[in-house]
C-alpha cells in the first residue's frame, strides 16, 4: 500500500495528527484537470505514504446535498472533490470532510459532511 503515488497539486487539503506524525490528504484536482477521491496518510517520522481503505462501513455521511437538493441515498465513499475542507479529530479516529467543488468548469458545489 505504498510506493509512488500521484498527488494531486491543487485544491487538496489535508490535516495532521501530531501524535503520531501522521498528515492525511483527501482528493483534489490532477494534472488532467480531474478530481480524486483517495484518501491518503503519510507517516513522517518514516517518510511513507499508505492509501487508507475504502471502508465503507467506516465512513458516515451526516448529510448529503448538492446546492440544496438532498438526495435519499448517499454514496458509500465521499465523492471526487477539490477545494474541501479536513478536520481530523484529536485522538486522530474521526476525519470531517465538509463541501468542495465537483471537478473544473462545473458550478457544482458540495454541501456534504462525512466523518
């Protein structure tokens, strides 16, 4: 689960737990002009990057809604985003994941909470 990895270099966002010198990025916008959605850690004190588990049973929409429209059932992973916003909880077991844009050229904005 680690190696080279292609990081997205805009619209990422990340957070970072100083306990275990652990910093997580999520999504953002590629060289083709795409959005992603992994999720990725890296562990600085061994400099290694890990792509987190897509888990569904680990991730926990609060509230979905695309400008406005709530949608009755939400996907089982966050969807490709760039221009988010991160929160990782202080014991390091929640992330919060809220809003974001859908891809370049689409006035589509994200009004989506996941923990």
């Amino acid at each position: 689960m680690f190696g080279d990895i292609v990081l997205s270099s805009l619209g990422v966002n990340l957070c970072a737990l100083t306990a275990t010198a652990t910093i997580y990025i999520f999504g953002g916008l590629l060289e083709t002009n795409a959005t992603c959605n992994d999720l990725w850690s890296f562990n600085i004190e061994y400099r290694m990057w890990f792509e987190v588990s897509r888990d569904p049973a680990k991730v926990l929409p609060i509230e979905t809604a695309s400008l406005g429209a709530l949608t009755s059932a939400p996907a089982p992973w966050p969807s490709a985003r760039q221009s988010h916003k991160m929160v990782l909880s202080d014991d390091g077991s929640f992330i919060w994941l809220f809003g974001g844009l859908q891809s370049p050229g689409k006035a589509c904005a994200l009004v989506v909470l996941w923990i």
